[in-house]
C-alpha cells in the first residue's frame, strides 16, 4: 500500500500533471468570464435591440390549457426553446474568438523567437558580432524548459547511437 501511495505521489508530482490541473482551473474561470460577458453584457443589448430577451425565444406548438374552476394547468405547453441554444452558439464563438487570438499571439511569438535564434546563428556563424540591440533580444528569450532540454538530450542521444560509425 505504501509503495501505492509513493507512485501516485510521484504522478501526481509530475509537470504535466500539475499544469493540465492548472489549465483546468483557469479554463473554468474563463467559462465563467465568458457566460457573464455573454449573460450580462451581450445578450442583453441584443435583447434590446430585438425587443426582448433572447432566452425567452420560443416557438409554441401547443398551448397550454388551464381549468379556470379548479386552477390547474390541465397540460404543459409545448414548445421548441431556442433561444437558449442560441445563446449557447454566441458562447461557443466568444470562446473560439478568444482562444484564436490567444493562440495567433503565442505562435507570433514563438515565430519571432526561432527567427531571433536563427538570425544569431547566422551571425556567429559568419564570424560577425551580434549588435547590442540583437544580442539583448537574444538574452531576453526566455530559456528552455527542463522538458525541452531533456528532449533535446534524448534525441540528441538516439540521433548519436543510430549514426553509422566512421570507421
């Protein structure tokens, strides 16, 4: 049993664990974020614009009937709420929006990075200097993860074992 508990321990300790729980947090943060801007911001200048409140958008198959003498409904309307779906939609395409442009920056970014490491190869490579505003781009370019660095050990590793010898 201890030997169970050490292995979960261990997994639970694991960094791609932690930042999957991480990314879940703040992703239902951000649902909420998005439901309110589309509750409370939205919709309602669409309700405005429209007349009413698009959640109450339906449409009546069958009316309810109600027994005025005894004050029962006798039977529930029927009806297709779309307006609710429509709302969903509008969530849906808020979310999309945000995560397009959240993506879209991230891989400028990582774009602009490969090409400032690419550009400094050159340079050195060439035997010419980086200038002071090149090389203090360079130094701001975060450094590589403990992942990324032992990925790059493994590959260089098998790239080494499976190379024929030179003999």
């Amino acid at each position: 049993m201890k030997k169970f508990f050490k292995e979960f321990k261990d997994f639970i300790n694991r960094g791609n664990i932690l930042d999957m729980a991480v990314g879940v947090i703040i992703g239902g943060a951000f649902g909420k974020i998005v439901s309110s801007l589309t509750n409370d911001i939205i919709m309602p200048l669409i309700g405005a614009v429209v007349g009413n409140d698009v959640t109450d958008w339906k449409w009546v198959f069958k009316q309810a009937t109600y027994d005025e003498v005894t004050g029962v409904i006798e039977t529930a309307e029927g009806a297709l709420r779309y307006g609710n779906f429509i709302q969903a939609i509008i969530d849906f395409l808020i979310i999309a929006l945000v995560l397009f442009i959240i993506i879209k920056l991230a891989m400028a970014a990582a774009k602009k990075r490969e090409e400032l490491k690419a550009k400094a190869a050159a340079r050195r490579a060439s035997g010419k200097p980086l200038t002071e505003e090149e090389q203090q781009e360079v130094e701001e370019l975060p450094a590589p993860s403990e992942e990324v660095l032992l990925l790059t050990e493994i590959r260089d590793l098998l790239n080494k074992e499976n190379k024929p010898d030179d003999k």
